[in-house]
C-alpha cells in the first residue's frame, strides 16, 4: 500500500511539472555585449540586444543606479557580488521599467559601473535579466534573460584615465537627454574631484530632470569630500531645488551639516530671484525635521523666519514658495498658521494646498468658506480635479461637523470630481445623500460610473466584483439604514 501511495504521488508531481511547465511561458534569451578590454576607473556600458526588440530606457529615474526591472548580476571568482541599487527619491511613474520621457537618452544599454564597484582588475561574469509584472500572478516574471558573458577588466595604461576624464570634462554636450544618458552616467566612473564638483554645479541646471540626477549622485562620492564641496558651493550660489529633494529622501548626506545649511540657506529668503527664494524655503522647511538635530532655538528661528516669509513670497507672488510654506504651516499648525494660509488663499497662491492645510487646523470656523471655494466653477479646470482633494478632506478631518457642508456641495456643484469626492464622504459617513448619489450613478451610468464602482469595491469588498443588480441591491439596504438629513 506505500509502495502504491508513493507512485501515486510521482505520478501526480509529474502531471503537475508537465502542466506547470506548460502553462509558464519559456525565457527569451537576451544577448549582451560589454567592452573588450575594460578598465578599471572607466565606465563599463553594458549593450543589450533584445529577442522581443524592447529597447532599455536609462535612466529609468533620476537616481544613477536605479536599473528598476531590468536587472545586471555579476559574478567573480564564482561569488555574487553585491550591487549598489538605488531607490528612486522622486517614487515611481511613467512607463513600465521606468523612463523620464526625454529625447536622445540612452537605449538598450546600461552603465553597470554604477552598480557595481569593479576595482580589481581579472575576469567577471556578467548576465542581464528583464523581469516585467503580469496582473494574473503576484511579483515580477523574468521576461528575459541572458547567458552570462565574461567581462575582462584591466588595470588602464599611464594616462589614459586623465586624458579621458579631461576630454569629458571639456566637452559636456548641452542637451539634456545626451547629459542624462551619456556624458553625467560616464563620468561617475570616476569619483574625481573634479567630477563631484561638476555634481553640484549641474543641481543647479535649469532641466528638473539634470538637476535631480546630478544631485542625486553626490550618493556615489565619499561623504565627506560631498559635505566640504557642497558648503563651499551653497555658501556662494544658496541652495537649490534638487539639493532640497536630496536632503529630504538621503538626509545622511546633510546630517552632519544640517545647522550650516539652515544658516546659508536663510540669507536667499529675500532673493529678488524668485526661484533662489523657492529653494531657500524648500530646504528650511525640510531642515526643520527632527532627523537633522538641530538645536531648538534653530528650529524655532527657522519657523519664525518661514511664517515672517508670507508677505514676501505674495508680494513676490511666487507660487512654488507659497507651496513649501503652506504645507509647513499645515504640519506644524503655529497659532497664527490659519490667518497665514488664507492669505495665501486671498492672494490665489498655492491654492490647492494652502486649501488643503487649512483643514488640518480641524477649525469648525473655516467649514463655511471652504465650502463656498469648492462650490465655485472654475471654466479653467471643468471636472473640478484642484477642489476634490480639500472636499474629501473636510470629510476627513472634520468628520460629522462637515455633513451639512457637503451635503450643500453635492447639491450644488457643477463640477464632476467635486461632487464625487463629497457623495465618498458622506457615504463613509452613512448618509442617505451619498447612497442616493451611488445609486444613480450605478443606473444612469455616467462616464464616471466604472471609477465610482471601483471605488466602492475598494471600500465594500463584498461587492467588488458583483453586477450592476447586486449592487444597487447593496446600496438599497444600506440607504434604508442611512442617517437621515436633519
């Protein structure tokens, strides 16, 4: 009887290895190609020829070692090395695998010196894979993969690094997409003086995407020679933008320097140069952090200083700037924080945020304003997209005081996004209002009606994927048991 039980279960392990392979789509194999020799100090571009024809996009973020999906391991003396990743800072977005969306930058290749820090010279093995999400199954499938491929790395001869690093150097290109995919990539095979010193003059480049990249790698060079070049630097131009979104998602770089740069970046808050004012505020309201260990005195003078800014970033009309303002006023909520904010509001800057933070104050005096805001028509954004955000949060931070105020906004409002958002929270408030409202978009079956659905999925699961009938079936018994107007 064993013996039969055993086969049985071979049997069974083989049906399922059979159909399991079946079922699994096979690997493609990917050719890559890497420099012949390679030299140690030099970039090391890993080509790569796709059976699918897919075409690499680097960089996939401004961070310079964020490959994403398409993954480089390599080998010495039969041991994994470790790779350097990096996560991006900005999040993810735009296509699958990544990609900034900029002309002229590198395809089908990957710069795995950025990787990986290849500093002796012998025999490697190198071997690409491309995984890709598929809905029907959790993770990531490898969609493609290569053999792996032997990279011989060399010490360079007498000269030859210089000679190459001050071609480079003296001849960056001006467009964007070829800085991004060629030249900045390249040249963060060395970590020169000279290179890092071009890092922090290129986060003032006036492309985003430059500024964030080249910031973005001060992560490459050894830290302390970053801290004294860039107090050199900050202490001459002030801060700037893309340094702010450095300190902000890699703060160790700026840890052991955080009280120069609030006292360097304090002196730009009164720039005649709108931008110099955006970057001071961004950092000073970042530095302010409890990460930075700044004294509380500095933390105090840095908050009075940000709220003394209003009048001048208004005057200044500098939208960006009310921006980083508003949201510290919202997350710190000084007492004068609210009668801040609506000036910025009275004066039409940062509008949608500055509206948003004044419902984190949780003042019941401000209900009746930011309803009259959210009811407006604005002919420049139809749908109502800026005003949804504050509606669903007066459902939130002030919970039942904001029923009648978005009972008001239901009714009254011309605006798609504007409505809905106030029907989501009166139905998470149980009101009869939003039950009638998820009724008849179920019925009438608006453009809107499949996000609504979801929606509703998402917040009742057990009609996530059930039929129009059912739903309206739901949605009936929960309207009988609804609060009703008073």
């Amino acid at each position: 009887m064993r013996r039969v039980s055993i086969f049985i279960w071979f049997v069974m392990v083989c049906v399922l290895v059979v159909f399991g392979q079946q079922d699994a789509p096979p690997v493609r194999v990917a050719k890559i190609s890497l420099p012949d020799p390679a030299y140690v100090g030099m970039p090391i571009w890993m080509q790569v020829i796709s059976p699918t024809g897919y075409k690499i996009h680097y960089p996939s973020s401004t961070t310079p070692n964020d490959f994403y999906c398409n993954e480089v391991e390599v080998k010495q003396d039969g041991r994994l090395l470790r790779p350097l990743i990096g996560l991006p800072a900005e999040g993810r977005g735009g296509a699958a695998c990544g990609w900034l969306g900029i002309a002229d930058i590198a395809e089908s290749k990957l710069p795995i010196h950025l990787e990986y820090l290849l500093t002796e010279p012998g025999t490697y093995m190198v071997r690409f894979t491309r995984r890709e999400y598929r809905l029907a199954k959790p993770g990531r499938e490898i969609a493609e993969q290569s053999d792996w491929t032997p990279l011989y790395l060399q010490v360079a001869p007498p000269g030859m690094i210089e000679h190459w690093l001050t071609n480079q150097l003296s001849d960056l290109p001006g467009i964007p997409g070829r800085l991004l995919g060629e030249a900045l990539p390249s040249l963060l095979a060395s970590r020169d003086r000279r290179v890092l010193q071009l890092m922090i003059e290129t986060s003032y480049d006036a492309d985003p995407a430059v500024a964030a990249y080249a910031a973005n790698s001060l992560e490459q060079f050894d830290p302390e020679q970053v801290r004294a070049q860039l107090l050199s630097v900050l202490r001459e131009r002030g801060p700037n933008d893309a340094l702010g979104y450095l300190f902000s998602s890699r703060g160790h770089i700026a840890l052991p320097i955080a009280a120069q740069i609030v006292a360097t970046s304090a002196r730009h808050l009164r720039s005649p140069v709108p931008v110099e004012v955006e970057a001071a505020v961004h950092v000073l309201s970042i530095m302010r952090d409890p990460y930075f260990h700044l004294s509380a005195e500095t933390v105090a003078q840095t908050a009075r200083a940000l709220q003394s800014e209003v009048d001048f970033v208004v005057a200044q009309k500098n939208d960006k700037a009310a921006w980083w303002i508003a949201n510290f006023l919202g997350q710190t909520r000084p007492p004068v924080g609210r009668v801040l904010l609506w000036k910025l509001i009275d004066a039409g800057l940062a509008t949608e945020q500055s509206l948003i933070c004044v419902t984190w104050f949780h003042d019941p005096s401000d209900l009746p304003q930011l309803a009259g805001i959210a009811k407006q028509y604005n002919p420049s954004d139809p749908h109502g997209y800026a005003h949804s955000s504050v509606v669903m949060d007066m459902q939130t931070q002030y919970g039942t005081v904001a029923l009648p105020y978005l009972r008001d906004i239901l009714a009254s409002s011309k605006q798609t996004w504007v409505q809905t958002a106030a029907a989501q929270g009166l139905v998470q408030m149980n009101d009869r209002a939003g039950w009638e409202f998820f009724i008849g978009v179920v019925r009438q079956r608006p453009f809107y009606r499949d996000e609504m659905v979801r929606w509703l999925g998402e917040v009742f699961p057990m009609i996530r994927d059930a039929d129009d009938a059912a739903i309206i079936t739901f949605l009936t018994s929960r309207l009988a048991n609804a609060t009703a107007q008073q």
